[in-house]
C-alpha cells in the first residue's frame, strides 16, 4: 500500500466508499 497520505484517504481507495470520518 502507498500510504503516501492519511489512513481516511486509505480507507476511501479500500472501500471505494467515503469513510464515516469524513463528510
């Protein structure tokens, strides 16, 4: 994984989804 940014923009390519977190 690249994780070249913060584990909210991780979880977004993961799931495909915008993560609770996030708005």
């Amino acid at each position: 994984m690249s994780g070249s940014g913060t584990p909210e923009e991780k979880t977004k390519s993961e799931t495909g989804d915008v993560p609770s977190q996030n708005p």
